[in-house]
C-alpha cells in the first residue's frame, strides 16, 4: 500500500482507516481532534464492519474508532497492529 503524506480533513470526510488487526476500511471522519498545522490531529471515524457476525436488522452493523493517529505520527511508521488514519 502506498502511503500519502497528511492533508486537512473534516468531519464528513472520507479516509482510510486500519484498525487494530490491520484490516483495512473505508471511514467517514466523525470528529478532528484540534487543527491541522504543526502537528496532524487524531480523528474519530466511523466504518462498516467487515466481520459478517456483526449483523443487525438495518444491515451490516458499524464500527467506530476514537483518536486515531494519522500514519505519519506512529512510531517508525505504525508497526502492527494497526489502528491509523490516512487520507484516500
């Protein structure tokens, strides 16, 4: 996966999200946590769950993740696991 350097996003944006067992999701930016400048700020996103047990009467259920950093601010790259933001 090729990797893109940090651009502004807002809520209501859409981004790429890993999470926790490095499995990749599209999210939709809920909330930035302070403003781009010096450094890139955590986001909370929001994604549709990929596990198919994850099911509900409205459909594939969501899953939500708060404070994710952006790929660029983990240590060497976040190593695994995942649970990072990049824009698309």
């Amino acid at each position: 996966m090729e990797h893109k350097p940090a651009s502004p996003v807002v809520p209501g944006d859409v981004v790429r999200v890993v999470d926790e067992l490095y499995v990749e999701h599209l999210g939709l930016v809920t909330a930035v946590h302070g403003q781009f400048g010096e450094y890139v700020p955590c986001v909370n996103a929001v994604y549709v769950s990929s596990d198919e047990t994850r099911r509900d009467p409205y459909g594939q259920q969501v899953e939500r993740l708060s404070s994710l950093q952006h790929y660029s601010q983990g240590p060497i790259n976040m190593p695994r696991p995942g649970r990072y933001w990049e824009n698309i």
